[in-house]
C-alpha cells in the first residue's frame, strides 16, 4: 500500500473512531481497553468501564487484564527462542523433555506439532467441541493447579484426536506441554522465563502474571453479567454480577492468564515484528503460517506458532491475530498487514470483546479496502 492511499486510509478510520468510542462508552455492561494504532501512530486509546464490580474502581489506559489464551503468543516465542539457542528441536520428539511415560501422547508429537495445534492430543477441555474450561473445576479445586505440571493428570491419559501432523484442532494442552519444555531446556519456571525474556526484552513494563489471591495494583477482575432467571440470552436484563474466581487457576499458565495492557501488546507485536526477540529466520517463521486450519465463504483460517492468518477468498491476506476468552475475560490482538494497522481489544467480561472487535473490523477493513 503506497503512502498517499494509506493516508486516505488513516484520514477515513480517524473519521469512523470517534462515534465508535463513544457508543462504547456508553454501554453499562462494557468494561475494558481497546487500542488502534496505524504504523507508530496511536490512533485511538480508549479506557471505559469498571475494574472491579464490586468496588466500582474505574478502568484507564494502563489497567492490566487477563488476556486468556493470548499468552500463547509469549510462550511460543520463548520456544523459539530456545531452538535458536540450540536448546530445542522444532522436530523433536516432546517425550525428549517431558516425562510421559505411559501416557497416551505419542512419540511422534513434537514442538511444532503443539505449537500449531497439529499435535491430535486430546485437550482437557474440547473447546472446538463445545466443551466446557470453566467445568473442568467443579471437582478439581483450581487452587490446586499452580505449576505448569500441575495440568498433566488433566488431559495425558485421553484418547487422541488423530495422529500427530494429520489434522488441525485447536488445542490449549499442547501449549502446557511446550512451556515443560522451556522449562526443562532453561531450568526456570515458565512464568519466571517469560517475564524476564519476553516481556522485559519487548519493553512491556506493565505485563506479568498475578495471582487472583494477591493485591496487585492496576489489575482489572473477571466478571460475567448474571442473567433474570438463569437465562444467559443477552436480550434478558442483567440482575447481578458473577466473578470468576472459581473458573479457572488462580495464576496464568502457557496456555494462558498473562495481565497485560493494550499498550504492552502493540509493544509486542512491535518488538516481534522488528527482529528484537527472534533472530531473521525465526522472526520470519514466527510471522507466517504453517498449518491449514479450515475454509469457509469468509475465507481460509491457516495456523502459524501462536497466531491465526486469515486469508480472503480472493487470496489476500487479511489479518494476523489471536484472541482469548475465558469466563470474566476477552481479548483480541489484530494486525492488518496491508495496512499496518494493529487493533487491541481488552475486556474483563467473558463477551465485552466481541462487539468493539467486530465494529473495528469493520472500520479498518472499510477504512483500506481490505477484501
């Protein structure tokens, strides 16, 4: 795209942002941060809502949230980063660093395979299937998972999917399994290396993991709408508010629960694309997709260490992104290469991202004729 069509581009989405911000703002239910930035230019930085329910604290732009499932962009990019240290085999087998002896993950499933969800281990939650995360904790008190290998009795003695490398299914486990890598390659924990190679070689000063049961300033709490009657259709009013304590571990984990701001994440974003936490060809690798995933008449959904590629019908890319949700949480991170937009949506209820996303999906993809 040449200068002079994306600055028409800028001039028309600054044009649709303002009546986009303020239909946010008003919404009683919405709380969250939302951020649009075309190229080093912010172009919207947007704060509304509550970070706490019950003590009415207002959300600002350096509010910290629980970006779910999000967070499995760190931990691939901490794996790449152990294979160009030497450390990890993108090809090797994962029982060569994790013990899983007589279970029913196969030999044959590597990094790659996880990292891309192309692995076929079964997830302890099927999410594709319309399993239930948040149900995973009704006998299994949540306090007690904690460490990275707290997850295994969860999922590695389920039946597989299908062989490693033979099909595409979305698989939160498989991220659990690569972070025991990382930490067996680095001795650390997971959380411990992220901190230090990820977030603070990116300059995400505001990004951490923080314990549901420690005061930790700055950080928004999950908190789902409770519906009249137990009814969770979004037509019927809204007589209380449901946090998310029990919902899930109390601590972020390699498959997801970092705190991060909006911010941090265009930061991330930034940093990863400019070469500054991956070497040239991992950089190169990190950016692209690797694993068909699904077509549908909207276009083609392809897999890459992390991130999710959608392709148009008409074969151009549209966007890379990854998003999260969980019970009192939703994220988006967006980018529009073609037009060198970035787009952050972060929320504190389980549904509030989904309509900003949709609007600016819309705006960006209207603003530079993206198909």
């Amino acid at each position: 795209m040449d200068d002079r069509t994306a600055a028409t581009g800028v001039e028309a989405l600054r044009a649709g942002l303002p009546p986009f911000a303020a239909d946010v703002e008003a919404d009683p239910l919405l709380s969250g941060a939302m951020l649009v930035s075309h190229r080093n230019e912010i172009l919207l930085d947007l704060a509304t809502g509550v970070a706490s329910r019950r003590w009415g604290v207002p959300v600002t732009t350096a509010t910290r949230f629980d970006v779910a499932s999000v967070t499995k962009l760190f931990t691939a990019v901490a794996v790449l980063q152990q294979v160009a240290a030497g450390r990890l085999d993108l090809d090797a087998s994962i029982h060569d660093h994790v013990d899983l002896a007589g279970t029913t993950i196969s030999p044959e499933v590597t990094l790659r395979h996880v990292l891309t969800h192309s692995s076929g281990i079964a997830d302890d939650a099927d999410e594709e299937a319309g399993e239930s995360y948040e149900a995973l904790w009704v006998d299994r008190p949540s306090y007690s998972v904690t460490r990275t290998v707290d997850f295994l009795p969860g999922f590695v003695h389920k039946e597989p999917n299908f062989a490693p490398g033979e099909g595409c299914r979305y698989c939160n486990v498989g991220y659990v399994l690569a972070g025991l890598a990382l930490e067996k390659v680095t001795g650390t924990t997971y959380r411990d290396y992220v901190r230090e190679h990820v977030f603070a070689r990116a300059g995400m000063t505001r990004s951490g993991f923080f314990d549901m049961r420690e005061a930790e300033p700055d950080v928004a709490e999950g908190w789902d709408p409770v519906r009249a009657d137990g009814d969770e259709t979004e037509d019927r009013p809204v007589v209380g508010w449901r946090q998310n304590i029990y919902s899930y571990p109390p601590i972020g984990s390699p498959d997801g629960g970092a705190h991060t701001t909006t911010r941090d994440l265009a930061t991330f974003l930034s940093a990863l694309r400019s070469g500054r936490l991956l070497p040239p060809d991992l950089t190169a690798a990190a950016l692209a997709p690797h694993v068909h995933h699904s077509t549908g008449a909207t276009g083609t959904l392809t897999v890459g260490y992390g991130w999710e590629f959608v392709t148009a019908p008409d074969g151009t890319l549209r966007s890379m992104e990854k998003d999260g949700i969980n019970a009192g949480s939703s994220a988006m991170l967006r980018h529009y290469p073609a037009a060198d937009v970035t787009v952050v949506v972060l929320c504190n209820s389980e549904d509030g991202a989904w309509e900003p996303v949709r609007r600016l999906d819309a705006l960006v993809r209207e603003a530079f004729s993206i198909a």
